[in-house]
C-alpha cells in the first residue's frame, strides 16, 4: 500500500514520519495546508497512490477532488483537551475558529466542561480573515485553530493557539487506511471481474448521464454499435424518455443485423444514469434483413409539402398531417410509383413516434419461410418496435394463407406500434375476388388515404422535376442549372405509367446525357420516345402464332389512330384495301 500523508504544519510531518517507521506501509510525507494541500494531492493519481492522509478542512478540499480515497487525521478529544486546558485559565475573551471537523468538536468539548470558548465555523479559506476581524473588532485576544486560521490570527496581533493532533490520531488514520485499502482492493478485484465479463459480452451496454454524456460503454457497443447508435437513436429524448418513465425501448438495423434496445435508470448512485442495453435478435432461420428496413428521423427524406400545387395531392398532405397522431391503423392505395412510402414516411417522421424507427416490410420479398419466422417470433422484430411504427409496403402481394397469419398475430398481440399498410392493386376488386381479406383489410385501414396517378396531377411536374434535378446533381457530381419551359412541356404531355419514380428515373437520365447547363426539348423528347417504345414493348401480348400476333399489333393501332383506316395504313405502311380486309378478319 502506498499511502501520501499531507500534513498541514510541520510538526506534524516528523511526527508522522516517526510513528511511520513503525507501520508495513510505503509512507512519503508532504508538508501543505489547504490550497496547497490540494495541489500537492491531485497528482498522487498518476504517481500510483492508493490512499491520501490528511488533516481538517485540507483533508474536506482534497476529497473534493481526487478520485482515489481520503482519510482525515482526526482531531481527537484528547487533542481538545490538551489545547483546552491550556487556554482556559487564560484571562482574555478566546474563540475556536475553524472547518466543521475542528470547530465543532472543540465547542462539543467546551459544552461538556463548561469551558466559555466561543466557537465559528467556516466553510473556506476566504472567510478566515474576514472572521478574525470581526473577532478582532468585540475584542476577542486568543484564537484557538487550525494552520491557517493561527497565521491569520497572529498576522492581525491576536495570540493563536493552534489544536495538534497526537500520536493516537495518526494511528487510528493508519489502522483507517489500511481497512479502507482492504476493503477497496477487495472492491476492485470485483469490479474487475465484472468488467471483464461485460467487455466480453455480446450486448451492447452503453452509459449516459442526464446530461447526455457517454460515460461508459463496452467493446461490443464502442466496435460495433456506437456509429449506428447515435445515428438512429436521438440520445436526448430517449434519455429523458428513461428519467420520466422508467423505460425506452426501441430497434435499430447495423450491418443486416437487428438490434433489440432497452433503456433503465441504473440505481444507487449520486448522479442519474441511464443504460441502454443492446441485443441481437437471434435467428437460426433465413435472415430476414432482405425484406425489412429501419428508416430513423437522420435519414428521411421527407415530402416537400410547400412544393404540391395539385389540390386533391393538397387534401392528402392535410388528411395525412391530421392522421399522423391518431393511433389507428392507416391504409395507403395507389399505383406504383405514386409515393406511397414517401408518404408513410411523411406520416410517421410528423408524429410524436418520430424518435422511434419506421420498420418497413416489403411484402412482395419476403418468403413464406420469413413471414413464419417473423409471425412467430414472441419477442422478435415485431414486438421490439412497440413505440415506433410498422410499415407493410405491398402488403396486397402476400398469399391468403400468410394473410390469414397476418389476422391472427394483429388480434392476439395488439401490437402497439402504428401500423400502415399500402397497396398498388384496386383492394376491394381483389376482396370481391377472393384474392385478399376482407377482414384483414378493414383490420389495417381504420384510415384511408389514395394517391393520385402522376397523370392526373400534372401541375406537380414541373416542381418535381427540379427537386430531382437538384438530388441528381448532387449524385452525379453534376451542375445543371435547371430545365427548359418546353421540356417541362414534353414531361407534362407524357402519359407517366410507372408514375413519380419513372419521372425520376427520367430526370436522372436527362442530367447524365444534357450536354448543355439546361435539359433541353431535344434531350426530352429522346428519353421520352424510348421510354414509349419500353411501354409499348412491355404492353404487347406476343402469345400466339405469328397472324395472331399480327392482328393484335393492326387493331391496337387502330385504335390508338381513333380507328382512321387512312391514318392507320399510313403509320403501318400497307395500303387501305389491305388493312380493310385485315381489320375484316379481327
């Protein structure tokens, strides 16, 4: 054990020294008073001490400061009385002045032998001087004290008597130390074997402080999850969720991998922490992550509603703003491409979910082999996101049979999260088909909200397309200035099948292939006719013989040309009596 002794006058110290000869502990003594006792005292850390010894008020200010232990030299009754018995014959008005340990003790002593000896308290050095005068002031001659308050005393002409501290005193700070350095080693052994079982562990531990400071964290948090953590998890308000209410949880994706996270107060100690603890969700099955993503409030991208000019697109923002605080299940319709994960998204990041993560599940990829593994999990992703939101992109793709699992896990487990669900095909055709649950639709679509086709909403265009050209320039490494009113036109005249994200997909490559600052007409129409002959292509039913193939391409022709014999033999190239005796044979 080494042990740093900080006596606060000299006498002490050779004291200390001799009665330390004696003792199976490394001693080094160092002479310093307050301030200085602290200065001495706050690189004993670095210098591989286990224990400071000091005296009074010096010893209160060191422990202030130093992490490791501090003993005080007490003043004992037998140092009261020494000093007492000295002073009390004395004919002049005397006072103790000094820290709690020293004055009080003293006036404690004074009471029980009826001694006249006021006692004053001080809490720091500052007060010493200021006191004395006062003292000074209604005549007091002698002042009874520590170190410090002696030499103030004296530089003012009172006459100071200063309370030592015996041999019994140093001892029992010696027998106090080595208990306490016992008792800590046996504290650090512990401690250590906890550290090393948490380092190894395979959670995430990670502590915070109220005012949100890291101030622990294992291996498998700091190499793995600490990057992932801050950036789907808004420590404030989870921190504060924990201080109000006992518990967070929440879940986040890292490398494939999902993340179960729980949040607790930690007890018994001077300051509030709170611990997140992170687990794996374990499978031994097909991984899930294919499927599944977690989008947090960093990563979104939200809808640009001051940008929306159509007016039923208006009304949708607005139904969605005022469905964001419900917490009843919201169903979302419309054609691909139409942005209807855009708008879950723009539903949930409004909400007061939007510290939680948004889970979407794309329905159209996962196999009835992940809808089990996901369905029969009790404390499985599902269940992990009670507070943020459940998204089922797609949802009228999956099997009846899955459907049915679908019903059944929704009324059993109540879930707590919101949940919304969107479909590209006409729900209630395929319910009257038989293809999709009724129950399972009225289950999900407490609220309802149906996107437009791109089409029908033409006004929007314009402003779309400049928010694409802007994301694309900033992918492409690009600097297109903007767009010319003429292409804006051609975008604007196209029919839009695959609705906003062909739009996207259009603007893309117009940025890529513009020569020019500007999208020109010309880049437009070019992109434009390739995207109709794809559309045409994919349109075309080539099943059957090649007559059959041939009758199909002449009628739809035809009626494209508003069923004009002239203009229809014109764009096929054959004449009018041809194209009358193959229209006869349709």
């Amino acid at each position: 054990m080494k042990v740093l002794v900080i006596a606060p006058y000299e006498g002490l110290r050779e004291l200390i020294i001799e009665i330390g000869r004696n003792q199976d502990i490394e001693i080094h003594v160092e002479v310093g008073d307050l301030e200085k006792g602290v200065e001495l005292a706050s690189s004993a850390v670095e210098q591989g001490y286990d224990i400071i010894i000091s005296r009074g008020g010096t010893a209160e200010l060191i422990q202030k400061k130093v992490s490791i232990p501090v003993i005080e030299i007490e003043v004992s009754g037998y140092d009261m009385l020494r000093v007492l018995t000295l002073v009390k014959d004395y004919p002049g008005k005397a006072a103790i002045v000094g820290f709690p340990p020293i004055s009080e003790g003293a006036a404690t002593v004074c009471q029980i032998l009826e001694i006249d000896i006021s006692p004053f308290v001080i809490s720091k050095e500052e007060e010493v001087k200021p006191t004395l005068k006062q003292l000074l002031q209604k005549g007091y001659e002698v002042i009874i004290g520590d170190v410090i308050t002696v030499k103030e005393a004296e530089n003012l002409g009172l006459n100071g008597v200063l309370i030592t501290s015996g041999k019994e005193s140093i001892l029992k700070a010696f027998q106090n130390a080595k208990k306490i350095h016992n008792y800590f080693s046996l504290l650090r052994r512990k401690l250590s074997i906890a550290e090393q079982i948490l380092q190894a562990e395979k959670d995430g531990f990670v502590v915070f402080d109220t005012t949100f400071n890291n101030v622990y964290s294992n291996t498998c948090f700091t190499e793995q999850l600490n990057k992932t953590f801050n950036a789907s998890i808004k420590i404030e308000e989870a921190v504060r969720e924990v201080v109000l209410k006992g518990k967070y949880t929440s879940l986040i994706e890292n490398n494939n991998d999902f993340w179960k996270v729980k949040g607790t107060m930690l007890q018994g100690f001077e300051i509030s922490l709170v611990l997140f603890r992170l687990q794996r969700v374990e499978s031994d099955k097909k991984r899930l992550s294919d499927g599944i993503n977690f989008s947090s409030f960093m990563n979104s991208s939200p809808i640009k509603s001051s940008f929306i000019r159509n007016n039923q697109m208006k009304m949708i923002i607005k139904s969605a703003e005022r469905y964001s605080e419900k917490k009843e299940s919201i169903w979302i319709s419309g054609e691909k491409g139409t942005g209807k994960e855009k708008l879950a998204h723009y539903i949930h990041f409004r909400s007061s979910k939007q510290s939680f993560p948004l889970m979407t599940i794309n329905c159209s990829l996962l196999t009835a082999e992940q809808w089990n593994l996901l369905l029969s999990e009790e404390d499985g992703l599902l269940s992990s996101n009670d507070n943020g939101t459940i998204f089922l992109k797609n949802i009228d793709s999956i099997a009846l049979s899955i459907q049915k699992e679908l019903v059944s896990y929704f009324i059993k487990n109540n879930p707590k999260a919101r949940v919304i669900a969107s479909s590209r095909e006409n729900i209630l055709n395929m319910i009257e088909n038989g293809a999709f649950l009724g129950d399972l639709y009225y289950l999900l679509a407490q609220l309802t909200l149906s996107l437009p086709q791109l089409s029908k909403r033409k006004e929007d265009i314009d402003h779309i397309a400049r928010i694409f050209i802007n994301e694309a320039n900033t992918k492409y490494g690009k600097q297109m200035a903007g767009i010319r009113n003429e292409a804006i036109e051609e975008l604007e005249n196209y029919n839009w099948p695959g609705n906003i994200t062909q739009l996207k997909q259009v603007i893309n490559e117009s940025v890529l292939l513009a020569n020019g600052p500007f999208i020109e007409k010309e880049d437009m129409n070019y992109i434009l006719k390739t995207k109709l002959e794809e559309t045409e292509m994919a349109q075309l039913d080539f099943k059957g013989t090649l007559e059959e193939i041939e009758q199909k391409i002449i009628r739809r022709v035809w009626l494209e040309e508003g069923m004009n014999q002239t203009k229809t033999a014109e764009r096929l190239g054959i004449n009018r009596t041809t194209l009358w005796r193959k229209l006869k044979e349709l």
